[in-house]
C-alpha cells in the first residue's frame, strides 16, 4: 500500500467514525422504573434534513412487571430490589445492542409513583453495582408535565386536560400557552393512586366495624381524591374550563378492558360518566372476585384477541406473570375514576381513554428539549387526534335511536320480566317501561331440598326463562343482546347453584348474572323515588331471602351515596330458622319462638347498622315495600287493593301480628263484603287466593307459618326503624322496580320513577301525607265553657306542596308518644298567636290528641284554652 493509499484509507476511516458517532450520539433511551414494572423506550433525533425529525424505536421486549410499589412495612423486599436492578440491567444491555442506544445517553428514572420506601438508598445502590447507572427521581408535577408535551399536539395543548391515574399517585393538568414549559402548566396532582388508595382503604375497613369494602372505598375515595382535587379545581380555573380530557393510566385501562372490551384496538376509545358509574356498580357487584366478561360477543376477531389477552395480564392468568390488578385494587381504582368523574365533570367533557401513553412521559424526559413538540407525531399521534377529541361524536343514526332492553328477574318466589324503551329521537331522551301479557310466573326457587335445588325446579325455572326471553324478543322486539338475565339477591346460594346457571345458559344461550343486597336496594330505590326526593325518603324491601333498603345521601343515585340496611333474613328464611329452633325448644309454641328469632335475627343487626348511619334516622318518610308487606296489606287493609300508596301504620302492623297469632297455622278470614267499591273488593280477593294458593294452579305464595315469620319481621323492622316517628306508605309498584332499574343505561334512571308512572306519591312531603280521617263522635262541650278567645280572622297559611325539607313543625308533631306534643303553657305566653295550618287542625282531630280537647283548636291560643284539665 502506497504511502498516499494508506492516508486516503486514515482519513475515509476517521469521516465513518464520524458521521458513526453522529449517528448514534442522535439516539437517547429510558428505563423507566413505576410502580407496577420496569419499561424502556428510545428515539433517535435524525438532523440530517433541513428540519430535525424525531422517530421513537421500539423494543420487542417493552414492559417487565416487578411490582415494586408493595412494601414490606416501610421497605423494599431485599428480593425485589434485586430483581428490579437486574431488570434494569437487562433493559439497558438491550437498547445498547438492539437500538445502539450509546451508554451515555441512556438515563434511569424512578416514576413519582414509586413509594418512598426507608431503603430507597439501597435500590439506588443495587442499579449502579449491575447496570453502572445512577438512579434519578422524577416527582409528580414534572412527571405530568412531560406526559402533557408527548400526548398534546402544541396546537391543541391549551385546549386538552390530560389525568394520569397511576399505582401511586394521580397527576394531570393542563397547558395556559403553547409554550409546553412547566412554568405554563397548571396542574393537578394527590398522592394517591390505584394502590395507595386501596391500602389506605384496608386501614381504614380495620377501623370500621360493620361496613362494607364498597363504601369505604366510596368514603376514602372522596376523602383523598374527590375533595383535594375539588379545591385545587377552585384554584386553578383554567382546569375546570377544559371540555376535553385523555384519560390515562392502568385503572383506567382496566375499566376499558372489562367494560368496552370491543375497543381493544382502539387507540383513543371515548369514555363517559355514565361508562364509569356502570363500572363501579359492575365491580361492586361481586367484590374480592374478578368480573365475567363474554369476549364471544366481540366480532372482531383481532379486538376479541387483543382484549381477551388485557384481560389475561390484570388477572395474571397467562403465562407467569402477576395480576396487575388484585379484585380490591380494580375496587379502589373503580372508586378512584368516580371521584375524578364527579369532580372534573365527565358529563359535560368529552373524554377519551389514550393507550400510546404507557411510556409518554418517560420518551419526553429523554428528549431534547427543543424537540419535545415533535413527539406526538412521532408516536403516531396524527391530528385526526384533534378532530376526534374536539368535536362531537357522530349522531347516532336514526334506526338506532330508539332501542329497548329487556330483564328477566330470578326471584326467590318466582321469575319476572321487564322491558324498557329509550327513543332518543326528541332532543331529550325519554324511557318507557313495557309490559309483558306474562309479568310473573311463581316457581317459588327458594324453597331447597337440603342444601340444593331440585333438579325438576332447576328444569321448570331454565325453561320459564327461555320463555319470558322468547316473549321479550318476540312480543317487546327486544334485540337478543339487550336482554340479561339476574338472580335477584334473596335467590338461596345452594351447592348446585351452577346447575341452575348451567340449565338456564343451555336453554337460553344466556349467562346468569347475580346481584347483591346492596346493589339491589339501591336500585330499588332509584327505580322508585324520584330524584329531587331521594334525600327525603328511606326504602325498605323484605324478600323471602333477606330483607334490604337505605337512603340516598345526595341526588346522584350512585352507589357509593347509598347508606344500606341489610340483613341476609327475609320471610322464607327467617321461617326455616324458626323452625330450627323450635326443634332445639322443647314445649315452645312457634309464636314466641317466632318474635325471638326476629328479634335476633333481624331487629338486633339493624338496630347495630343505625347506630353507624344515623343518615337514616333522618328519613320520616318510607317507602316499603315486599311481599310480606303486601300479605299485611291485604289482610289488614283489603279496601286499599287499588291503591297505588296505601297508608301503614306501627299500629296496623301490630294488629297484624296479634291477628296472625290468634289462629297459629292458619289464614285469616276475611270479610272482603265490607268493601263498597266493587273493583277494590275483586282486586283483594284476587290477591287474598294468590296468597293462600286457592285459585288456579298456583302454589300458594305464602303458608301460614311464613306469614307467621312474615309478620314477625315486619314487627321488628317497625320497632327498629320506629315507624311511630314515621310515615309509612306500601309501594305496590315495587314489584319489577330493581330489575327496571338494572337494565336502564345508567344515565336514564333518573327517568325512572315517571316512565314507572309515578306521580308524586301522597306520602310526600310530610305535610301533603293524607291525615287519618277526623273521628265522627260527636264533640263534647264543657257545661260552662270559658269565654274563648278571639279567633282571627286570616286563613290559614297554604301548605307547600313539596318542600326540600320538612319544616321544624312536623318534626313536633310526629315525635314519639313520650314526648308531650303540645306546647307547655308557659311556652305559649312566650310566642305570638297564629293560625293553625289545616294538618295540624286534622292531626289534633285524630287520636290521641282529641281527647285532650273540649273542642278543635283553630290557633295556638285556643290549643291551652280548649285543652281540658
């Protein structure tokens, strides 16, 4: 080689060395170490054209689950910290020889959500001695910022919210300038996430007796997330004043796995406030336990693939890979979503899920800072983006704007159906129940054969099934999809309960769905109590299975605002457990034995769960509802059969235990022929033979002995709940009211009640309540009455048809018999006379307070004047 060959090969050599080091020293890589695993990402900065283009790369190996956010008290396991750190060496060893990432240029960053643990040194120390890397740290404020910058076209940033809710923490904000500086950032960030709000719920369940998972996750939801966030919303108002939102993080992602499992493919799915309720009912429905999905009704086969394989990795059932979700983790997280819903408005934003966020923040953070604005289009992230998250969704075409849903109710006594219409062709949506020619077929599944069904039961209950679906899709053209079918929660939990679901799924094709307690009554009470009254009025439903009912804390309806009663004893129940102990009691008769066991069984566990909701002492009006209430009805008040609201008193249910104990074992007689009005008088004795089994062939709904049980409840829920205090009405609407309520998309329920056919009921408000009727005795004058005072001469005040609240003044009116319901003499000289209001004049005419009187009061003056001595 010639001398001048030899420098020509020296200088080709060093310009390939050159423009090789230029070449990688453009590319930058990341591991990014959360909470729930171990990721990595690259870009590579490509200058060689007149503008910079920015490309990110991608590894085959992406994620690696090393769920560092549980600790062991306050550390982390030495074990983990171990494993992390060789995660993160293999990472690095991965972008160096498949990206050529150069070393220098790859950073390891520990996520804000990572907990700060006593031995975080000791992380920090094990990364170096494997990979050579120094671990950096990234706090919650930068960490949304950069996720903003990768997610948000500049164009667009000060028109996006973004929220990240992550393992622990939840961060988000949005830009006041294009600029995409932190200075510019408005943000919003609590130190809680999807794990750190579910372990701050398990301390605090610990700490409450009695309550259930669900509403602590509710309470600590709002406690830690929904107030901090309400405050910094007050601050900040450029936060509340964005109508688009991406949504991002794993909860989220698990919402849209098992409540849209369609839109696996999807890179910006749309998400609602009535999406995310539907989600916490659906994972509050069976707590501690992972939601049946049915990917088979996806019919896109790649998205039926992609969602079923999401749903394998947040349960852990592919591979060896962890759950990324345990059952309380998706129930905290579900809790989580609903205050951020209810906070930040969901039902006037247009939100979206974004699924290219998973490395968002940590691809931002290796970036150039002048280069940052090209990451959306990098990732992928086209202005459709804009034109999706920015206008509204397309209309519904006009076929589709009338659809109807159907339910089929397994009950303990018997199997429902119902149907609901939603035409949304108007510029409001309006619901419209439907009716069946067949409502109600009674099958009476509660009544086992030791501890199972009876295979012929199991048979009879699957085919009435099929039938009522039949009925719903032929007779209502109710699309076969739209129709569910639910065990009502007082359905036994027998040991062949799979039988039952298997025969029911090989007739039907259909999947049988449970419902709880807890579900059930809230339900029950959103079908009926109409939304500006749900404050004001305390539902309760004895079934055969147990007995349930609460109040709604505000107007929303949801779940987590509903304080429960529950006991897992209603009148089938409760008469098995009167039997078992008359058996152990020899010589007692079943009447005793029967107010005990109720006594145990259900007036002692709901007078426990008073004491922890006094919310519930609050309510003096009640809606009540069941099958036992309905046999006292029709013993006690067969005239009322066509009242959609008959009146029940603690007296009237007294006088239906004495009555159903005079004759142990057998009914009642009834002298139905004392009803004047004749349709009233068909309409009793229609219900008195389904009652007793006397007419057709049908069972009877209710024996003796059950009525017996039936009225020894009803006693004790009066005595607990102090119906004295209160206004009582029956609800004979509440027979299809949670099955109703299940099957309507969750934003119409409020519609409920009015496509129910409800009118405001005359229970409400107190006031407006019809008064027992004035006694006809004739009224006895004193011999020589006194001189009566004046009487003024102005009306009396009009009664409010339907106030907020209650006035004071009722309050003193229903008071209990031991407290003096008249003023005291003293007290009247001391306060201005007034007219009496017309129920007041009413109440004062009916027992007890008319024999206090010489004659009817017309003010407060004349309440001493006429009271006798």
């Amino acid at each position: 080689m010639t001398k001048a060959t030899f420098q020509l090969f020296v200088i080709g050599f060093f310009c390939w060395l050159s423009a090789a080091s230029i070449t990688a020293a453009d590319r930058y890589g990341g591991v990014e170490i959360g909470a729930k695993g171990v990721k990595a990402t690259a870009i590579e900065v490509d200058t060689s054209g007149d503008t910079p283009t920015l490309k990110v790369l991608e590894l085959d190996k992406k994620t690696v689950d090393v769920t560092i956010s549980r600790l062991k008290g306050k550390k982390f396991d030495s074990a983990l910290v171990e494993d992390t750190a060789l995660v993160v060496k293999d990472f690095i060893a991965a972008l160096k020889s498949e990206l050529n990432v150069p070393e220098e240029n790859i950073q390891v960053v520990a996520s804000s959500g990572v907990p700060f643990a006593d031995n975080i040194a000791d992380l920090g120390k094990a990364i170096e001695e494997q990979a050579m890397k120094e671990l950096a740290r990234i706090d919650a404020i930068e960490e949304a910022t950069l996720t903003a910058i990768a997610l948000v076209p500049k164009e667009l940033r000060t028109k996006i919210l973004v929220v990240d809710v992550g393992s622990g923490n939840t961060k988000g904000g949005t830009f006041l300038d294009e600029s995409g500086t932190p200075d510019q950032f408005a943000t919003l960030e609590v130190p809680f996430g999807t794990q750190t709000l579910s372990k701050a719920i398990d301390v605090k369940l610990a700490e409450s007796a009695g309550k259930t998972r669900d509403l602590v996750a509710a309470e600590m939801a709002l406690e830690s997330v929904g107030t901090p966030i309400t405050k910094q919303l007050e601050e900040k108002a450029d936060l509340a004043e964005r109508k688009q939102v991406l949504f991002t993080g794993g909860s989220v992602w698990a919402c849209m796995t098992i409540l849209k499992p369609e839109t696996a493919l999807q890179p910006f799915p749309k998400l609602t406030a009535a999406d995310i309720k539907a989600y916490v009912t659906l994972i509050n429905a069976n707590p501690g336990k992972y939601p049946e999905i049915d990917f088979t009704k996806i019919a896109d086969e790649a998205a039926r693939a992609a969602a079923q394989k999401d749903y394998d990795r947040i349960r852990g059932t592919a591979g060896d890979k962890p759950p990324v979700f345990q059952p309380d983790e998706l129930q905290a997280g579900a809790a989580l979503l609903h205050q951020l819903s209810e906070t930040l408005g969901f039902e006037s934003k247009q939100v979206h899920f974004d699924r290219q966020a998973v490395t968002a923040w940590i691809t931002a953070k290796i970036t150039p800072e002048d280069l940052r604005a090209l990451i959306p289009t990098a990732l992928g992230r086209k202005l459709e983006l804009s034109e999706e998250v920015a206008q509204v969704a397309p209309e519904t075409p006009a076929a589709t704007k009338v659809q109807r849903f159907g339910g089929v109710e397994i009950g303990a006594k018997g199997v429902k159906a119902v149907a609901v219409e939603v035409d949304s062709t108007g510029e409001m949506p309006v619901l419209k129940l439907l009716e069946l020619d067949k409502k109600t077929v009674d099958l009476t599944i509660s009544r086992l054969k030791g501890k199972k069904f009876d295979s012929a039961l199991v048979e009879d209950t699957s085919l009435v099934v099929k039938d009522f679906i039949e009925a719903l899709k032929t007779e209502l053209k109710v699309p076969e999809e739209s129709i569910e079918v639910v065990a009502s929660s007082g359905v036994p939990f027998a040991d062949n309960i799979a039988e039952l679901s298997t025969a029911i799924e090989t007739q039907t094709m259909k999947k049988l769905n449970r419902i709880d307690a807890i579900e059930e009554a809230t339900l029950t009470a959103v079908a009926l109590v109409p939304k500006d009254l749900r404050t004001q009025v305390l539902v309760v439903d004895v079934g055969s299975g147990n007995t349930k009912g609460g109040t709604f804390l505000d107007e929303s309806g949801t779940p987590e605002q509903f304080a429960t009663l529950e006991v897992p004893f209603g009148t089938q129940t409760l008469s098995k457990a009167i039997d078992v102990k008359l058996a152990e009691t020899a010589g007692a008769e079943r009447t005793a034995v029967a107010a005990d066991v109720a006594l145990e069984l259900v007036g002692k566990p709901l007078q426990q769960q008073l004491a922890d909701k006094p919310v519930i002492n609050d309510r003096k009006q009640v809606l009540f509802a069941g099958g036992s209430v309905w046999a006292c009805v029709t013993i006690m008040k067969p005239e009322t059969a066509l009242q959609p609201f008959p009146k029940l008193t603690a007296a009237d249910i007294k006088a239906y235990v004495a009555l159903i104990n005079a004759n142990p074992g057998k009914y009642p007689e009834i002298d139905f022929m004392k009803i004047e009005d004749e349709a009233a008088r068909a309409a009793a004795q229609k219900d008195y033979d389904r009652i007793r089994g006397t007419t057709g062939d049908k069972p009877a709904v209710f024996r003796p002995e059950e009525l017996q049980a039936g009225a020894a409840l009803l006693e004790q829920v009066s005595e607990s709940l102090d119906f004295k205090t209160r206004q009582v009405h029956f609800d004979r609407q509440a027979v299809t009211a949670w099955i109703s309520a299940r099957i309507t998309p969750a934003e119409l329920r409020d519609l409920l009640p009015a496509a129910i056919g409800r009118a405001v009921p005359p229970l409400l408000p107190i006031e407006t309540a019809e008064a027992a009727p004035p006694e006809t005795t004739t009224e006895v004058k004193p011999a020589t009455p006194p001189a009566p005072a004046p009487v003024p001469t102005a009306t009396p005040a009009p009664v409010p048809q339907m106030p907020a609240k209650a006035p004071e003044k009722v309050r003193v009116q229903i008071a209990k018999p031991t407290e003096p319901p008249i003023p005291a003499p003293e007290r009247v000289t001391t306060k201005p006379s007034r007219p009496l209001l017309k129920w007041e004049i009413e109440r004062l005419n009916s027992p007890p307070f008319k024999s206090r009187y010489t004659q009817t009061p017309k003010t407060t003056a004349e309440m001493e004047l006429f009271r006798k001595p």
